[in-house]
C-alpha cells in the first residue's frame, strides 16, 4: 500500500505540474496578444499588466491581466480551459476583492473578461449574459521572430 501512495502521490504531483504548465501557456498567449494591441471590445488602453498579486489585511489576489487607461479598467482572467465556477469567481470574489484592493480604480468603469483555449458554447453564453467578454483563439496567428 505504501508503494501504491508513492505513486499516486508522484502521478498527483505530474497531473498539476501539466494542469500549471497549459495555464501558463494560455496566459503567455493572451498576454502577448493584448500586450500587441491594447484594444478590447473597441477601447484603446494605456498599458497592461499581467500576473498582478495584491494583498490588504486578510485578503490577497492575483489577476491574470489588467487593461488600464484613464477612465476603464479590464480585468481578464485567463484558464486553459473555462468552466462554469469560473464565471461565479470572477463575478463574486475577485470583483469584489479588486474593488477593496484597487482604490485608485473606485472612479473606473470595470470591464471583466475571461480568455480561455477551450470554451464550450453553454459555458460562453452564460459567461455572455452575465456581461463578461469572452476571449478565445481564432485563425492563424503568429508572429515569425527571425535571427
């Protein structure tokens, strides 16, 4: 039994290492993509941030991408792959954490967005009815980085 854990416990561990690395991927392609035009749903932006972490007391969160300019704020959280709870997150716990966390955005209209390489279409629609921009790949983009 005790070989049994072991190798659970290393399957486990690979698992999550392989869930942590296509996040990463996903976050690294909207990153680039948003950073290459700062432009979501027609506004222009100022600057972006990725991977911003902010804690106040007891309460601490990280957001995949902030959008900012003078007057909106987008925050887009990015996931390989959407599921439903992750719409019930963004809405509930990280809105309402950026709001205590990020004071100097009270006066911003908060814009929020989900980015994700695999989105089933009643996962879209609910995250769309709810006001949240979806993000998700289309066509052939690359960019060629020559020597």
């Amino acid at each position: 039994m005790a070989k049994t854990d072991v190798k659970l416990s290393k399957l486990a561990d690979m698992y999550g290492g392989v869930g942590n690395n296509q996040g990463k991927v996903a976050e690294e392609f909207y990153y680039n993509s948003l950073k290459h035009k700062l432009e979501i749903n027609g506004i222009q932006f100022d600057f972006i941030e990725k991977n911003v972490t902010r804690s106040k007391g007891d309460i601490e969160e990280e957001y995949g991408i902030l959008l900012v300019n003078g007057k909106d704020v987008f925050i887009v959280e990015v996931k390989y792959r959407l599921h439903p709870r992750d719409i019930d997150c963004l809405l509930g716990r990280k809105l309402a954490n950026f709001i205590k966390l990020f004071p100097e955005y009270q006066d911003y209209k908060i814009h929020l967005a989900l980015a994700s390489f695999a989105i089933e279409e009643d996962v879209k629609r609910m995250a769309l009815e709810q006001g949240i921009t979806v993000l998700q790949r289309r066509g052939n983009i690359i960019e060629t980085l020559a020597a």
